[in-house]
C-alpha cells in the first residue's frame, strides 16, 4: 500500500492546462502527469540544494578555491586600465 500525504496547494492554471491537455492527448491520468512532475522538480531542487549544501562547507573548510584560482577569477573579468 502506498502511503500518501495530502497537501492542498494551487496549480496555476498554465501547469493545469499543459498537464490537462497532455493528459487528452496521451491518454494518460492528468494526476500522474503532475505527480511525475513534482517528482522529476523536487529530485532537481534537492540535488541543486544538496551540491550547493557541500560547496558551502567546502568553502568554510578553506576546500573551495585557493587564492590563486580566486586570482585568476579576479583578473579575468577585471576591466583593463
């Protein structure tokens, strides 16, 4: 058995008609269109979270970047006197 939480939230009327539309045309359940969605969304999100999660703790351990590849950062994009 699956175990589901549900939560009232608004979809804005775009999603819901691209995801209507899909459904007509797919013939596939509008619900599990979104649900695959919110899924694929969330995977993506805790990933992005999740890498900037590390780079910030390697930056605190001084990891991140040393002073002369923050240098070179620094001089590539400073304007020529």
């Amino acid at each position: 058995m699956v175990n589901r939480m549900t939560l009232r939230t608004g979809i804005p009327p775009e999603f819901a008609e691209r995801a209507l539309a899909l459904a007509s045309e797919s013939g596939r359940d509008a619900g599990d269109i979104i649900d695959g969605a919110l899924r694929r969304g969330l995977d993506s999100w805790e990933q992005e979270y999740r890498l900037i999660q590390a780079a910030a703790q390697q930056a605190d351990r001084g990891e991140f970047a040393s002073d002369e590849k923050l240098q070179v950062v620094r001089n590539k994009y400073r304007p020529e006197a």
